[in-house]
C-alpha cells in the first residue's frame, strides 16, 4: 500500500544529513554513452548539496567518521531505498492511487533533492578502494554502489564512470584462490566474494529500462 512507500522515504528524508558542502552537477553526452564510453560533456551551474546518511537510521548523521557520520555503504543504501521507494509510489499513482499522487506532488522538492544530493556526496567523497568515511565493508559498499547507480539509472557518479572504476579495482584485490576478501571475526571470504561477483556482473535489475543499460565501459580506459 501506499502508506509503507510513503513511510520508506519519509524515514530517508529524516535521517538524510541536514546540509552539506556544494557539489557541481555534471552533465555527460548521452552520444557518447550510446557509443560505448562516457566522458564528461559541462560542470553545471546546478549545485547539488553532498548529503549522505549513516549507520543509525532513527537520527541523522553527525560529524566525523564511523558509525555516527556519514558513510559511503549507508549513503548508496539511502539512494537504492528512495528510489525504489518512489518508483512505487509513481506506479500507484498512476494506477490511480489518491496518497500517492498526494505524497509525491507535497514532497515534490523533497524528493528531487534526496537522490541528488546523495550522488552528490558520493561524488565528492570517491573511491571505490575503501568504504568512504568508514574502513570497514569495502565490498559490502562498492556492492551497494552497483545497486544505486543501476537503480536510479546512471553510469556515472559527478565525473567518475563507476563500473569501470569499481571493477578495475576489484579485479586487483583477488585473493588467488580466486575469492575476495579476508577471514575474520567480523568478516569472511564468503560475503565478500558474493559481493564482488554482483557488482561485476551488474546483477541488478534497474526499475526502469534505460538507454545506459548494457553500456559497454572498457576496463582498460
């Protein structure tokens, strides 16, 4: 129903960061994805605000590193959330759905601004070697990035092409036995192995097909 979508993103919208540094948007060819690369077309007037989120969901994200702040894993969990929240909420609206034409139309702002700014601050807090803002869950968050970026529906995150940055350096950390990862208390090959295997293989559906889908982005670049 409505009102569980409705809730989803009203709990992002509340534990999102309050405000952030601004981050130009950039703007690719979308001549060139369809060609088989992307590089980047103008930096935008358009300032997004680099807001994430972090590991406690029942507040927002303070200042400083670790579970508190703001954390690439949890940011790129906020962005796949929203979107899909919002995706079904679309989809009953359009079924004729009241509270969800209501909703989307009241928090109209809102909800343009909440994936934005979160790519937002991905961007400026890039890397795919390590958990941005927090060492620990590196495949779990490169994992995570797969999932946002196909769910929203893009290839690259501010100048960054994040398949082939991602998997270039994924591919340089395989164990020999052919796994990911290490064994320890708190991790194990296994996770991080299945991790590393679904974002190679871009294994999530994205909610809409897109022209992007399928692009190719050659490691090598």
């Amino acid at each position: 129903p409505a009102a569980t979508w409705i809730g989803v993103v009203e709990g992002f919208i509340f534990t999102q960061a309050a405000d952030g540094d601004p981050v130009a948007r950039v703007i690719f060819d979308p001549k060139a994805a369809k060609e088989g690369y992307v590089k980047p077309h103008t930096v935008t007037s358009i300032k997004d605000r680099a807001r994430g989120w972090g590991y406690h969901g029942a507040e927002k994200p303070q200042k400083g590193t670790g579970q508190i702040a703001e954390t690439g894993s949890m940011t790129t969990v906020g962005i796949a959330c929203v979107a899909i929240g919002l995706n079904e909420l679309e989809n009953l609206a359009n079924k004729g759905d009241k509270d969800a034409a209501r909703f989307l139309k009241d928090k109209y702002k809102e909800k343009e601004t909440l994936i934005m700014d979160g790519m937002a601050w991905l961007a400026k807090n890039w890397t795919v070697t390590e958990n941005p803002n927090y060492k620990t869950w590196h495949f779990y968050y490169v994992y995570g990035l797969e999932r946002a970026a196909i769910l929203y529906g893009t290839e690259t995150l501010g100048d960054k092409v994040w398949y082939r940055d991602g998997a270039n350096a994924i591919l340089k950390v395989q164990n020999e036995d052919g796994s990911w990862g290490k064994d320890t208390d708190w991790f194990n090959t296994c996770w991080d192995t299945c991790f590393s295997i679904l974002f190679l293989r871009r294994a999530t559906r994205p909610l809409v097909a897109t022209e992007s889908e399928g692009v190719r982005l050659l490691l090598d670049e």
